[in-house]
C-alpha cells in the first residue's frame, strides 16, 4: 500500500511539473505575469515533495542516494529543479530558468517511467498507461488550443470580408473585432505550442520504456515535430511584427490543416499510433 502511495505521489509530481512546464512555457512566449506566478508555485510544491521523499530515501538507506543511475537522476532533477527556483528567487531570470525546467522535466520523467521503477512498483502496467494516458491527454489539448486558433482566424476573415464590403448586420455586433481575433490566435497557440512540446517529451518516455524498437523516424512523430516549428515559427514572426492581418489568419489555417493530416493521416501511418 506504501509502494502505491509513494507511486501515485510521483505520478502527481511529473503532472504538477508538466502543467508548471506549460504555464513557465506561456510566460515565457508571452510574458504573462500571471502565469509566471503560477508556474512558479506548482513548481515550488514539486520541489517539496521531491525533498521530503529525498530526505526519507536518505533515512530508509542511512546513505546519500546517488549509488545509482536511478538514484542519480532523482538526485539531478532534484538539483535542477532547486537551482531553477534560487535563480528565479534571487536573480529573477526568466529564459535559464525555464531551460533548466525543460531539462529537469525530462530527468523527473525518466525516473518515474523507468524500466527499473516500474519493475519495482506494484503497478508497473498501470505506470505504463497512465504515461500514455498522460502523454495523449496533453496532446489532445494541444489540438484543442490549435483549434481555437483556427476558428479565429476564420472569424478574421469573415469580419475582414465585412467590413471591406461595408456589410452591416445585426449579427456583426455579437462578433469579435478584428484586433480581437489576431490576440485570440496567438493566445491559442502560445496554450496549444506547450502542451504540444510536453506532450512530445512524456510520448517519447513511452516509447523507450514500452516499444522493443522505438525509432524517432516515425511519421506521427515527425509530423508532431513539424507541427511544433510551424506555430513555434507562426508565433516568432508575429512577435517580430512580420506577420499580421490575413497573412497571419491564414498561416494560421494552413497550420490547422497540418493538425489534421497529422492527427488522422499520420496516426494512420505510424508504427505504434493506433488510432480507429
């Protein structure tokens, strides 16, 4: 039952990490204040737990935990998670921090989803798809921010139409501006390009701890991949001032077209993603 707890803690934790990776993801792309401050807090609740189950390791062993590569890298995510809040605490940079959490992430999620934790957990086939669970979940809400990014650049281009033949309805009213919807689209994406990005880490633990052989030259991941530059690059531009108006509405739906070729075509294609 104690093998359980302590199994489910350290699930809760790689969660807790992953939604302060995609708040610090936010933050960073965005400089939202907000989300900086929560990001920081799940980040600060990870790291406690992370040393009290470090302290009580040290107990149990009477010995520090580095013995091991298992031990070792529970002990480096600790580390980097530690170094991450005294930067941000007494230096307040932003751009190492969220590296370092990026890193850290990866560590943290290496050691819950081992294949030597899950020998040694009780409920290893349940780590194994709950990773999976987790990893489609995230990606699912990726989809979800991308999709909402294509419906505004559609409403862009309905209200451009509209106001460029000077149709005025009743109904144009209950409609967006136009400046709304291009603030609508980079919102979307800048929720839509983390969970991606996260949603790509945890998917490809899963594979290196399920699949015999596991090949990054898989269709489903290189379009996942290709996926994350062309918003990543969508949002660059936009932020550069180089790309706005309907040339970004349309970027923006040709990157939506991507999604679903991705998501239908590509699970099709691809060696380990089933989808019926």
């Amino acid at each position: 039952m104690a093998d359980l707890t302590m199994t489910r803690l350290h699930e809760g934790m790689v969660i807790l990490y992953a939604i302060s990776l995609v708040f610090y993801f936010i933050d960073y792309l965005d400089k939202d204040s907000k989300a900086h401050r929560i990001a920081f807090w799940l980040l600060s609740i990870v790291w406690l737990l992370q040393t009290v189950f470090l302290v009580l390791y040290i107990v149990e062993t009477k010995r520090f935990p580095i013995l091991t590569l298992f031990e070792g890298i529970y002990f480096y995510a600790w580390l980097l998670i530690s170094l991450s809040i005294g930067l941000h605490l007494i230096y307040r940079v932003m751009v190492p921090v969220f590296f370092l959490n990026v890193i850290g992430f990866i560590f943290m999620t290496i050691h819950t989803f081992s294949p030597v934790q899950i020998e040694r957990s009780p409920v290893g086939e349940t780590l194994i798809s709950e990773l999976l669970f987790i990893h489609v979940t995230f990606a699912i809400l990726s989809y979800v921010g991308f999709s909402l990014s294509f419906v505004f650049s559609a409403l862009y281009h309905i209200l451009y139409r509209l106001l460029k033949k000077k149709k005025w309805t009743k109904q144009f009213g209950k409609l967006p501006s136009l400046d709304q919807t291009e603030k609508g689209m980079t919102v979307s994406i800048v929720i839509g390009i983390p969970f991606l990005f996260v949603s790509l880490i945890l998917g490809l633990q899963w594979g290196y701890v399920t699949l015999n052989e596991f090949s990054l030259i898989d269709v489903k991941i290189i379009g996942s991949f290709i996926l994350l530059f062309v918003y990543g690059y969508l949002f660059y531009r936009r932020k550069k001032g180089t790309l706005y108006g309907t040339s970004y509405a349309w970027g923006h739906a040709y990157a939506f077209l991507l999604v679903l070729v991705n998501f239908f075509l590509g699970s099709r294609l691809s060696d380990f993603h089933f989808w019926y």
